[in-house]
C-alpha cells in the first residue's frame, strides 16, 4: 500500500482501478464540455440575434422562453424532455443525455451574453462598416471581442451546471451511461465508499489549480496593459 508522510493512498489507487467511477467520470467531463461548447455557440447566436430584434411581443415572448428552463424546477424540465424523447422515439442513451444538457444550458449563456451586448455602443457596426469592413469582419474583430467576458462566463456557467446536474440527467439517461451524480446517487443505496472522497479531492484540486493559474493569468495581462 503506497503511503506519503504516513498518508495512506489506498483510495487512490482504488479509484483509478474502479471502472464504473471512472466510466461514470468520462461521461461525465465529456458531456460537459461538448454540451457546453454548443450551448456557447447556439448562446451566443442566439444572444446576438435577441439583441438586433426590434422592441415588441415577439422579442419580450423569446426572453420569457428562455427563463422558463432557469426558473422551472430540474424535476419538471426532466420529465419535459424525457416525454419529447419518448414522443419522438428517440432512444435513450448519451445522445439524450447530450440533448437535454445542450437544452438547460443554453438559456444561461444567453443570460451572460445579452448584458455584455446591451453594453455595447448602438453605433459600433455601422462604424466599422462605414470604414470598410464587411458584417462577418465586424462580428469577428468588433462585436465578439468587446462580449468575450460574456460569452466566457456563460461557457463556465454551462460547464458547471452540466457537471453538477443530477434530476435531468437522471430523467434522460439510458442504460450504460451515467454521470457522477447518478453514480453517487446509486451508491448511496449500498453504501459510499472513500473513493468517491478520494474523486472529490482530486475534483477539487483541479479547479483550485485552475483558478490559481486564471488569477495570475489575469494580474500579468493588467500589468502588462499599465
């Protein structure tokens, strides 16, 4: 058995032998950040477009669509899509599962993105227009830099929230998939072992890291601006 300092790694070591943790933690990062990468995407066009609409019904309709995922309970948006899936006979599996993630999580970053577009000054296209550039070079050299933060932070929003959904996933998943809640979940039924200690330990080093290496990240880039 491997100790440091007298510290016992047992549970590490039978962590990284337990094949269902380990299942359970690829399906989870890995539909977290696909999920959230489209989420940002459709978002983010989504936001842009929401924006560029005239005051009225239609646009104040649209806004009010895209609460309803963030202000429903989990429960309610579960039963929702896994009713779709059924209705459309959609097998349930990772696919689902992908789907229902892309679907909770693209209301939060158009939330992210919109007041970062509302910042923006009303007349910065037609500026950069009036001096020659096309629409698609003002979208890429004007309009997406100014929202970056924005878009970021909606990014990480939809990360997070993927990682830590456990009612929808639940609702969506088929056989031979599950993420880490539902694991967690399954195991309370026969009882936690101190891997999933050891899995929350190392979860939580990593974004600690993370966010260490994002901090000093950000204090160079404001040295180097002054």
């Amino acid at each position: 058995m491997a100790k440091w300092n007298g510290f016992s790694l047992r549970w590490y070591e039978e962590l990284f032998q337990n094949e269902r943790i380990l299942d359970a933690l690829y399906y989870t990062l890995f539909i977290a950040i696909i999920a959230s990468v489209i989420a940002t995407i459709v978002g983010t066009i989504t936001a842009i477009g929401i924006h560029k609409m005239r005051q009225g019904k239609f646009k104040g309709l649209l806004l009010n669509i895209n609460y309803l995922p963030v202000l429903n309970p989990d429960i309610v948006t579960g039963v929702a899509l896994m009713s779709l899936f059924v209705f459309i006979r959609l097998e349930f599996g990772f696919n689902t599962m992908l789907l229902s993630h892309i679907v909770f999580d693209i209301p939060y970053v158009i939330l992210s993105v919109l007041p970062k577009l509302k910042q923006l000054p009303s007349n910065i296209e037609d500026a950069s227009m009036d001096l020659g550039a096309t629409p698609w070079y003002t979208l890429r050299k004007v309009v997406l830099p100014q929202i970056k933060p924005g878009i970021v932070s909606g990014m990480l929003l939809a990360f997070t929230m993927s990682i830590d959904d456990f009612v929808i996933s639940f609702f969506t998943t088929g056989n031979g998939v599950s993420n880490l809640a539902i694991e967690v979940y399954s195991m309370t039924r026969r009882g936690l072992t101190p891997e999933i200690n050891a899995l929350s330990t190392l979860m939580f080093a990593s974004v600690l890291i993370l966010l260490i290496l994002s901090n000093i990240s950000a204090n160079k880039k404001s040295t180097q601006r002054r």
